[in-house]
C-alpha cells in the first residue's frame, strides 16, 4: 500500500491462512477470490493498494515508493517454473485499486490479470491447389515453437484494463529453435540472432508419421505462456513458428511458417491487430492469442523470415489502337 504521493505505507507477503481464525497479514481463499486482512497505520482514502501474485518470497523486499514497485522485474523462467516444459501454476498476475473508507476500516477490492501472454496454435492445415503449383505437395510438421521472447518483464500499473501494459526494458531475448537437432552452444545461439535458446518454449519433436496432404488438417495443438513483448519491427517481433519438412515432387526440404502475433491478414493484405485498440505485432498480458493457420505454399528457410502476405499493385491501361495507312491501287 502507498499513500498518495507513491510512498510506501505497507509491503507484506501474505501466506494462506488455513487456521479458520483471524490471523493478520494472511489470507483466505474461496474459488478464484482471495480476502486478506492487513494491520497498518495511518491509512487515507486516497492510498493505492498494489497487488502482486504469485511473485517470489521478497521480490518486492526494499521498495519504498510505488514506482519502484512498478519497475520490479521478474524473468520468464521464473514465472513458467520449469527448464524443459512450462508449467502454468505460479503465472504472475497484478491489479491495482483504491482504498475506500475512513476512520479504523478500510477495504479495496482489487482485479487482477495475468502479466503473461498466452499463445495457442488453435489449428493447422494445409489447403494444397488441385490447379496450383503445389497440388502434389507433402507437409509434415515437426516442432512448433516461440522465438523473439523477452527474457523479462516489470509490473506496470499505467493502465488500469486487461490490456495492462507490462513491457520491458530488456533487450534480451529467449527462442527454442531446436536447430534441427543442432549442439546448443553459446556460439550457435549468436548466430541464430534471437538471443538464447529456452527448451520450454518448443514443443520439441512432434512425433507426426503421416504427411499432410491437400485439404488435410493436423491433429496436433499446442499453446504457450510468453512475456509481453513491444517490439513491432519485423525481425525482433514475437512469432509462433511451424517447423516441418515440405516435400513437392523430388524435392524435399526443412522449411518453417512463422506466424507474427496480434496480426490480422485481410484478403487484400492489410493488416490490423487481433486485439482492437492495441499495436499490431505487440504483445499484451493476459491475452490469449488463439492462431488458425492455413498452408498454402512452401515455407521459409529460417524462421525468422517474414512471410507475411505481399501485395503487388498491376495499373493495366488500354492504349488506342495506332493508326497505319497504307494505299493500294490495282491497275
């Protein structure tokens, strides 16, 4: 809690009470709401309450004015709890909110949302031209994974909404291209130019036998948890990449589909965010980017290729016929 001026009144960590009796600085948990009592002092109606949850034991440890509060920062590896797979359990959520009341009895009732984005490949399948250059085509997905993560975030309380914007400062990112198999060393995460690799954020191998064929669609999803990310510019921004083996005819070849988030294609090839009122290609908290995925032609080399729809303008103008005389005379 801080007064009005952003200064720390309060910071505790609360634990579950389970005790069934009034025990302070705790908590009691009923569904998705949890109502804690704290014992302070000198509280106003203009103070703010911050909420944190599940931040580490003592992030927050030293803080003295809001702000600060604000521009802690918290890694993706911790927020995922995992080295190989993610895990969902100790997602970090914040809100913000009022203090109202007077005299000795306060109360605040605070929304919070989650401070990581969540990706999810809701569907895949390959829609294959019977007149096209590709109607004999196979593909075969291997591995779906995220690249251009931010290696961070730091509570933001700017924005009141669901849209909160938790951004960055880092520069540092994580991807999870496997490298088909490659020896993961400091050198060969350099020259991928995404930063370092992060085993979580991949699928690894999908275990897919049969190819995908013509209207054909792949039975496997995936979905994962990623740090929100402001970075528009076409090589840094965050993807959800495909990565498979494309065979069309005797040739047959690694390739990769990678699927810019919060990016809407139009059929004129006009893009617009997912979300309305946000940046395209930035990614938001507590947003599920649900991606459907059609496969039409052959992938890119790499996945950091930008494959987004190209339009090409043809100006056709009739010109007037030209005039030609001639004579002939038959004598």
């Amino acid at each position: 809690m801080f007064d009005n001026s952003g200064n720390v009144r309060t910071i505790v960590d609360l634990a579950e009470n389970l005790t069934g009796t009034s025990v302070p600085n705790s908590y009691t948990l009923s569904g998705s709401t949890a109502t804690a009592n704290i014992v302070t002092s000198s509280l106003t109606a203009t103070d703010v309450v911050l909420v944190a949850v599940n931040a580490p034991a003592n992030q927050f440890a030293g803080v003295t004015t809001q702000s600060g509060f604000n521009a802690v920062k918290e890694t993706l590896a911790a927020a995922v709890a995992s080295t190989t797979k993610e895990t969902n359990t100790k997602i970090p959520m914040y809100g913000q909110a009022n203090l109202t009341g007077s005299g000795s009895n306060y109360t605040a009732s605070v929304d919070v949302y989650h401070m990581l984005a969540k990706v999810t490949l809701k569907s895949l399948k390959v829609d294959f031209k019977a007149d096209g250059p590709y109607k004999s085509a196979e593909f075969t997905p291997t591995a779906f994974f995220m690249i251009n993560v931010p290696e961070d975030f730091q509570f933001n309380g700017t924005v009141a909404n669901k849209l909160n914007e938790a951004w960055t400062s880092t520069t540092t990112m994580y991807h999870a291209w496997n490298k088909d198999g490659g020896d993961y060393t400091a050198a060969n995460d350099a020259a991928t130019g995404m930063g370092s690799y992060a085993q979580y954020l991949t699928t690894e191998d999908l275990g897919i036998t049969t190819a995908l064929t013509a209207t054909s669609t792949c039975s496997k999803k995936a979905y994962f948890y990623v740090t929100p990310s402001a970075t528009t510019s076409g090589e840094k921004n965050m993807k959800l990449v495909i990565a498979g083996t494309f065979k069309n005819g005797a040739t047959t070849s690694t390739v990769y589909y990678p699927v810019p988030l919060n990016a809407s294609y139009a059929a004129d090839g006009t893009v617009s965010p997912a979300v309305s009122g946000t940046t395209t290609y930035a990614v938001y908290p507590n947003v599920d980017y649900q991606c459907e995925v059609v496969i039409r032609s052959i992938g890119a080399a790499t996945p950091n290729a930008n494959l987004s729809p190209e339009t090409a303008t043809i100006t056709v103008t009739v010109k007037d016929f030209e005039g030609a005389s001639q004579t002939t005379e038959f004598n």
